[in-house]
C-alpha cells in the first residue's frame, strides 16, 4: 500500500468514524442514564456524565467539519 492510498483510506476511516459518532450523538440526545421512581412516578435525567461526554462529541464533530471547509 502506498503512502497516498493509505492516507486515503485513513481519511475514508475518519469520515466514516465522524459519521457514526454523529449519528449516535443525535440518538443520545434524547435518551436517560439515570432514573427514580418511588412507586408512583418514575422521573428520569440525563447525568452529568452523558451530558459531558454529548458536548465532546458534538465538539468533535465540530472541529472536523471546520476542518474539511
């Protein structure tokens, strides 16, 4: 494999790995890690955590698209 069809499939790699963290960064958004329910109501919540790691992602996905513009 040359140096250019392997930068070619690295940068193929990343477009697909961008798109895939894209795509589960929307599904996450509405989803709940974290939940409570006494018996008569059940109240649900993202954590601190997934919110966190949300924010990474979306900062990922970011700076590669200001990167490929």
């Amino acid at each position: 494999m040359t140096l250019s069809s392997r930068d070619g499939a690295d940068a193929e790699l990343l477009s697909d790995a961008i798109g895939a963290l894209r795509e589960l960064t929307l599904r996450v958004k509405d989803s709940h890690d974290r939940s409570f329910d006494d018996g008569n109501s059940a109240d649900t919540w993202q954590s601190d955590e997934l919110r966190d790691a949300i924010s990474r992602a979306e900062a990922v996905i970011a700076k590669a698209q200001n990167r490929r513009e």
